[in-house]
C-alpha cells in the first residue's frame, strides 16, 4: 500500500502513516513505532497530513492521530491524481501539437481528412486504437448501404475490436438495416457489442476509451462529406459521452 500512496503523491513518511491509520487510530508516539516514522520527523509529517486534510486529531489527551473515512480519502486521492494527470497530459499534448503545427507535420493527437481516403482511413483509427470501449452514434442520414467498401473494412475490424474484448454501444436509426456483420455481433449475447435505435440528426461521432473522439461532418449523401476530425480530448470526450448517453437512454 505505500508505493501505492506515494504514486498518488504522498511522501514515504505520509503513506507510511496513512497505512498504520488506516487499520487503527493511533496515538503519536505508537504511531511513530508503528509507521517506522523518527518521532523527530513525526509531528512535521501528521501537520502536512492535517493541513491536506488526510487525517485529524482527538480532542482527548493523549492526542489521538485518525483518518476519518479511509475509503473517500483514498477515492479523493485517485480523483486528485486523475486530474492532475489529465492537466499534465493535456499540456503536453498541446505542446508537441504546436511543434507538429509550426513544422507542418502530422498530429496523432488532432487530424483532420478532407477524402474519401482519409476518411477510410482515419475511421478505422476508432476501432484499431479502441482498448476498452467505442460509443457510436449514427444519424439519422446513415445509410448502411452506400460506400459499402469502406464499410465492409471498419465492419470487419469492429468484428476483429470484440472479439479482443472491446465494448461497443451503437445508435442507429430506428430503419436503418444492420450489415450482416454487426448483425451477427449483436444477436450475439456474449459480445459486447450493443445496438439501440433512436433517430436523430445529431453529429456522426465515435467516443473511443473516454479520450479520443471522432466527428464526420456528412450529410445525406455520405460520399459529400465535409471531413472527418479525430481529436484525442478528454473534456470534449466526456461532453460528448453525456450526450451519447442521454440519447442511450431513450433509444429503443
């Protein structure tokens, strides 16, 4: 548990102390002991605890040292890190996306295709790069039969996405027809692959593993397309999510 704890940002001394209280409440000098803290150092550590809001102490005499509710300080902590991670990541992000910008190069974190190539391509980004889940939403102009090359390809690795274990959740209109492929993925129980039908003329999006999102920008004829955006975007993913998931709870 204690290079769990300094992962999430404690000292060696502060997850030493956290993993005593979290089993007992503990008086300074059995803490000490306990934790293999130098009572020297002992008094410093529990103030930096206190004044971070990891632990407290009695009002009795001696002093008892505790952590109030071990399982919403360690979710705190996850939370903490998670955010912290998220900013980190994000400023790198939009730090080599300058460099790649200024340089006229390529971005793995933002693309943008203008063909029917590219965007063959790009779309099988959602389902190659997929490690856990892909939500999908398709409007109402979708249409299953048209473009049935490319769609027999993101079709297949859609197939080949399921069977190493990701989750997909797909709205489709309410008429549209099933390709025989996702048709038989969905009549299987045992895949994770889900359909639901609502009709709605919201944007062509994929939200792949909560970060990563992809927008085609079609209208009714899918091969008058304006482009397609792949974006890695954890903020825009979970704006998106939200959405996805209000439509998924009123899909049929």
């Amino acid at each position: 548990m204690i290079s769990e704890l300094e992962q999430l940002g404690m000292s060696n001394y502060e997850s030493k102390i956290i993993s005593v209280l979290a089993v007992e409440k503990c008086e300074i000098k059995d803490l000490s002991r306990k934790a293999k803290v130098p009572f020297g150092k002992i008094y410093s550590v529990i103030k930096s605890l206190k004044e971070k809001g990891v632990v407290k102490e009695s009002e009795s005499h001696p002093k008892l040292v505790y952590i109030e509710n071990t399982s919403e300080l360690i979710g705190r902590l996850i939370d903490e890190k998670k955010k912290l991670e998220t900013v980190s990541f994000e400023r790198l992000r939009d730090f080599v996306m300058s460099i790649e910008k200024s340089e006229s190069k390529q971005s793995k974190f933002f693309e943008i295709g203008t063909t029917v190539e590219e965007n063959r391509r790009i779309q099988l980004r959602s389902f190659v790069e997929a490690e856990k889940e892909v939500l999908q939403v398709l409007s109402i102009h979708h249409k299953p039969k048209s473009n049935r090359e490319s769609k027999t390809l993101w079709e297949k690795e859609i197939e080949k996405a399921v069977k190493k274990g990701v989750s997909f959740k797909c709205i489709y209109p309410k008429h549209a027809v099933l390709p025989d492929i996702l048709a038989k993925l969905n009549k299987n129980k045992a895949n994770q692959f889900q359909v639901k039908r609502f009709d709605t003329d919201f944007v062509r999006c994929d939200i792949i593993d909560k970060k990563k999102v992809l927008i085609k920008l079609v209208h009714q004829d899918p091969l008058q397309f304006g482009g397609v955006l792949f974006i890695e975007n954890e903020r825009l993913a979970e704006n998106l999510s939200k959405i996805f998931h209000e439509f998924w709870e009123h899909a049929e």
